[in-house]
C-alpha cells in the first residue's frame, strides 16, 4: 500500500471520500466498468446524481426503485452514487453485501432534521400511533418506525393502515400535509423539510408560467403546499419523469432537483424541461449533497473499497423490518419490481 493511500485511508472519516489524485489521463468510464466486473459490482444512482455519474449506473431510479434493486441484486459489492441514508437501507437489505458510498457526507437536510433521540421523545407522546417514516431518514430513525414509505408509495401505506389508528409521519411536514390531502387521514406530523423543496419561488414560477404559457408545471410532494397548488401534477421523481414522457405537452417546469432533468431529456429529446427557480439567485435547486458525489470519487471508491457502509447488527435487525412492509405493501399496490427490471 503506498503512503499517499494510507494517508487518504487515515483521513477517511474526517473528509468523507478518499482524498486521492487521479490520473487526468484515465478514461474514468473505461476502468470504472472494468472495476465492476473484476469484482462483481453494481452501481446505483438516484436520478438527483450529476449526468456522467447516471450515464455509468447500472440502474437508475427514486428511492423506491433505489432500494429494490439493493434487495435483488446478486453483486457482492453495491456502489451506491445517492446520499448516506440510501446506501444505509442498502445495507439493512443487503447486510451480507459490502456497501459503499462514495463520499460519506454526502448527507440529506430532511434526514438530519429528524434526530432518533428526538423522535424517540415524540413518539413516546402518542404511544398507540403507528410510525410511518419517509425512507429519507437515517437507519436509526427507522429502528423507532413501523412502516416506512417514499413519494411513489406514501398513499398506499397510509391507506394500509386501519382508520381507527393514529398515525404520526416524518420527518417531511410537507409530504405529510400532501398525504392529509390526498388520503383524508389525521396525520401527526414531524416538523422536517428538505431544503431544495423548500426553496422554490411562488412569485418567479408565476412569472415564468406566463413566459411559457403551454408549459405544464409538474412538481414533487416535497415542496409546499402554495407551490403543489398550483402544479399539473404532483408525483415522485420517478412519477414527473412517467409523466413528462407520457404528457402530449412540449414544455414543462419542474419543481423537484435539477438532476432528473438528464433524463427527462433523454426519454424526450424533441420536449423542452425548465428547471423552477428558487427563490434567490443560489443554485438552490440543487442538492449540494447529492453532488458530494463525482466521478473521480466513484472510482477511487470502487478501486480500494472505501469507504464502506458499516451498520451495527441491532439496527439492521430492528431497522430492516419497517422497510420491509413498505416493500410488501409496494408489491400488494402493483408497485414492485416487474420482470424485465430484475437483475442479472
């Protein structure tokens, strides 16, 4: 092992990624897929990801896609290109797997703002309420969770729960009040948010609606409720990008992160996809975690295996069970895997 690797080895913890130079010459995409094979690996991107990063996933997906191919796949090792509660839920569904995340601190703001020790206070309030837990939250958080849910199957798990019970949801007050709306269920809610969705400007979205007048404007559940009542369509990233396919119309703005724009315009190149503005002049649509992640940061944790996704035994074991009622209440809605999506 050289020293410039032992050093980087060393500093793990305290940068989050292996702080290595990379040779400029390398044809990342080249060695990368090379690496994949050599050691049976796959790559998973949420669609929040820089382009290059999707463009050399072996999947693409939401959270819901994200954490079913981590239950399926046969790789023996699963390079997870999204935030660190992702890669956590691979793990708690994959413990016999090695995990990895390229850059440990590519965190989640609505994952942070819902602390367990916190919650664990909360929950204690209302001991008779089921906990139903946006699966952006970190693996500890779902240890005190019964069902957890994403975007694309929140209404299905609530629906799932008898009327007669109470229901307490986290950590996104946002998504939550969407549910209340859409379901008609009494929800007790965690004061969370995420900071993109909660960026986004009702006055320049207006201004520019008027600019694009035959513009459809599509929005993810995330955002607030003035900003969802004004949208065409509400859904997951998976859902907008369904739908923007699917739609007759040509332009489209998009009130979620900026990184699902990639392929939106490869699934339709002729469509023209505006991102919403937020409400300063800040890249603020933009996750500033999801972007820790980078190509030169993919490779390096692919060549030396770090850094690695390490959960204690009680957590996998206690935390395991919320995300698989989600995944069984996902399948019984006809929101599973179909077959031509398995792995090989």
């Amino acid at each position: 092992m050289s020293t410039a690797v032992s050093i980087a080895q060393k500093n793990l913890h305290s940068k989050g990624f292996l702080d290595l130079e990379v040779d400029p010459t390398l044809d990342l995409f080249e060695e990368i897929e090379k690496l994949k094979k050599e050691k049976n690996a796959i790559i998973l991107a949420h669609y929040y990801q820089e382009s290059e990063i999707q463009d050399i996933a072996d999947y693409i997906g939401d959270s819901l896609g994200l954490s079913q191919k981590a239950a399926k796949t046969d790789a023996d090792i699963i390079v997870f290109a999204g935030v660190h509660f992702m890669a956590e839920t691979a793990k708690m569904l994959s413990p016999e797997k090695k995990v990895l995340l390229p850059d440990l601190k590519a965190g989640c703001s609505l994952a942070d703002s819902c602390p367990p020790h916190l919650f664990r206070k909360f929950k204690e309030r209302h001991p008779d309420a089921v906990v139903v837990s946006y699966i952006n939250c970190t693996a500890e958080l779902k240890t005190l969770t019964d069902i957890c849910c994403t975007s694309t199957n929140a209404v299905q798990v609530i629906e799932s729960i008898p009327e007669d019970k109470q229901i307490i949801f986290a950590p996104d007050k946002n998504l939550g009040a969407y549910l209340q709306k859409k379901t008609g269920r009494d929800l007790i809610l965690w004061n969370g948010t995420c900071m993109v969705h909660e960026i986004f400007s009702h006055e320049k979205i207006t201004k520019l609606r008027q600019r694009h007048p035959n513009a459809e404007f599509i929005a993810h559940p995330e955002c607030e409720a003035h900003i969802l009542e004004e949208a065409d369509f509400i859904g997951s990233t998976t859902g907008l990008l369904n739908y923007s396919r699917d739609s007759d119309a040509t332009e489209f703005i998009v009130a979620t992160e900026v990184g699902i724009l990639h392929q939106m315009e490869k699934a339709s190149p002729d469509k023209t996809f505006i991102p919403a503005p937020p409400n300063n002049t800040c890249a603020c649509n933009e996750c500033p975690h999801m972007k820790r992640n980078t190509l030169e940061k993919l490779y390096l944790c692919m060549k030396h295996e770090e850094p690695e996704i390490i959960l204690e035994d009680w957590i996998i074991e206690q935390g395991v069970k919320s995300i698989n009622r989600m995944l069984e209440i996902s399948d019984r809605a006809g929101l599973g895997l179909k077959p031509q999506d398995a792995l090989d």
